[in-house]
C-alpha cells in the first residue's frame, strides 16, 4: 500500500485531495514500481522509486511532454511529479493498454513523429537510458555526438563493470572508425523514443498506437528503428507503414547493428551476464566491414 506521506505529497502536489476508491500494483517495470489508483474523478498510473530517482522521472516527464506536444503519436500524459523523503514519484493519466491494434498506422506515428526536427542533435538536458545517465550535449555533428555521447560512456562505463580488456579495445577502435557507415549518410536531428523495445510501445483499448517509458533526444531516426528489430516484437505491417511515410535509407541495415550495440552495452552496464559476449561478438562482426 502507498504511505501516508506519499499520499500526502500527492495531494499536495496536485492542490486537491484525491479520493482514492481503489491502490492496485502493476507488474511489467525493470526498475520501477507501478500502481493503477482508481479515484472519483479518474484512474491514474503512478510510478514509484527510491527518493534519488527523482531526476530519473523529471527526465521522463520532460519527455513525455515533449512527445506529446509533437502531437504525432499518442503518450501518457504528465499529471504531477514530486518526492518525500524516501520515495520519488511521477503520476500520469492511466491508459488501458493491448497488444493488438495497427500496426501500420503505428509505424506511420513513429515515422511522423520522427519527421518533429531540430537544426543540431541532443536534448535540453542530460537524461537516462534505464538508470544509466545519458548525454545530451547539443552537438552539430552526428557521428561527434554518437561516438563521445553514446559509446564511450558506455565503453567507460563497462570498464568500470569489469568488462574485458578485448572488449574495451575492440570498442575503442570501432568508435574510432564510425566514418567508414556513414560515407553516403547524413541523418537529421529527429525527435526520438530512444529505448524503443516492444516493451515500451502498445495500442490503447481502442487500437490507438501508444508509446511510454522514452529517452528521448533528437538523433539519427534509425536508432529508434534499430532497437525495434533488436528485441523483436513489431510486425512487418509496422515497417512498412513507416517507409510507407518516410523511406529508411538504403544504407540502414549496415548501420543498424552500430545503433544496437549501444543498447547491448548499456544491458551489459545495468545487468551484466551475457551480454558482454554479445557486444564482443557485434563489435567484431562490424570491424570486419572496416
């Protein structure tokens, strides 16, 4: 059940008292918990943590605002966010969600959203990728942001996991020669996801696409389509309602693994196991094409 003081922040923080009619726990998160409260007035979804994820939630929220201002593709929208003392907590319009539902019209959202730019790539502020921090520094050039941004922090991060030397190395060089993708390339700065997995993406009780739980920033586009295809769990109607709006380049397939070897290190950095011999592998599969 939710404390006292939880409640209390709550109300506080929404200038009302919310008459709770019924607390129900949601399983599903990684990293965080999940209640559904069922008030008078609506039902709202209410995420919870340890007081120090509060930057985790702002980050979140800022996200979710930016996604739906866009106004491309459906999200939850942000209600409140605060913390006491020993718990931090972001509360947002609950939305029923389903497995099934378009998803050609959802590949299309994605595709427009994508089309919401910006003249340089990163973000207003730094942010998370799970509970890992992310750099957002605005940078003018892709392959600048992607390599001193995206995989060195996480190539550092993973030496500090106890990552093997090889692995440090290898990545190392890899990020060295990200020019040799990206000769016939120029992405543009696209409003992303940024931890888009089937996990993260549903349709509304109504059909309607629905994404949650973003990293967002604006980056090159195929890194949001990339880690869709790394989980698996989007349909082919899904790829072809997005190159239907906005065609990937033909280039994608060769870059997609650089994209999605961001994601492995960072599930090597938050969880470890395996995933360290599956970033070797992907790390020696592209210094092969160099």
């Amino acid at each position: 059940m939710l404390s006292d003081s939880l409640i209390h922040s709550l109300n506080n923080s929404l200038n009302q008292t919310l008459e709770l009619q019924n607390i129900t726990p949601i399983a599903g998160g990684d990293i965080h918990q999940a209640w559904l409260l069922e008030t008078s007035q609506a039902k709202l979804f209410l995420k919870l943590n340890r007081a120090q994820s509060a930057p985790v939630f702002a980050a979140e929220a800022w996200a979710l605002q930016q996604i739906q201002q866009s106004q491309t593709i459906r999200c939850p929208q942000v209600i409140a966010l605060g913390q006491t003392d020993q718990q931090a907590w972001l509360l947002m319009e609950y939305i029923a969600l389903s497995g099934r539902g378009d998803d050609f019209k959802r590949g299309q959202a994605l595709a427009a959203m994508h089309q919401t730019q910006h003249h340089q790539f990163g973000w207003e502020q730094d942010n998370f990728i799970g509970h890992t921090p992310q750099r957002n520094t605005w940078t003018q050039e892709w392959l600048d942001f992607y390599r001193q941004q995206r995989l060195e922090p996480q190539l550092a991060l993973a030496k500090q996991q106890g990552a093997s030397q090889r692995l440090i190395e290898k990545g190392q060089q890899l990020a060295e020669n990200l020019a040799v993708f990206f000769e016939h390339y120029q992405p543009v700065p696209s409003l992303l996801h940024g931890d888009l997995w089937a996990g993260n993406s549903a349709f509304s009780a109504q059909g309607e696409p629905v994404i949650y739980d973003p990293a967002s920033y604006y980056g090159d586009r195929e890194t949001d389509m990339a880690m869709t295809e790394l989980f698996g769990g989007f349909s082919q109607a899904f790829y072809q309602g997005y190159n239907q709006a906005w065609p990937l380049d033909a280039g994608y397939q060769h870059r997609k693994p650089i994209y999605n070897l961001y994601h492995i290190l960072n599930h090597f950095n938050l969880f470890g196991g395996h995933y360290q011999h599956q970033a070797e592998q992907l790390i020696d599969r592209l210094l092969s094409q160099i």
